[in-house]
C-alpha cells in the first residue's frame, strides 16, 4: 500500500500566503491614526492630569 504525497511532505516549496491587500491598495487606518487626533490627545491629557493630580493630593495631602 502506497501512500499519496500531501501537499505538506512532497517537499517542494510551501504554498503562497495569500495577501489580504491587493497590491497598490492604500493601507488601512488602525486605531494609532486615531491617536494622532488633536481633540482625542487633548482629552487624554487633561483625563490624564486629572489623575494625577488627584494622586498627588492622596499622597501628599491626606
């Protein structure tokens, strides 16, 4: 009994990945370009600050 080679252990070169962007597609945007934002960087700041200095005051104040 003969067993028929698979794909996996003929052992020529494995199989292309296939591309999930055509190639000249623009790159899609993930969620750092909505970091780059000036309103969204502003409001981190200012959530940010307003923990810190609610930290400060915790540790330094009470």
């Amino acid at each position: 009994m003969t067993r028929e080679p698979t794909p996996d252990s003929s052992g020529g070169p494995p199989p292309a990945a296939p591309q999930d962007t055509a190639p000249g597609a623009p790159e899609g945007n993930g969620c750092l370009f909505a970091l780059s934002q000036p309103p969204l960087m502003l409001f981190l700041t200012v959530i940010g600050a307003l923990l810190l200095i609610a930290g400060v005051h915790d540790q330094f104040l009470l």
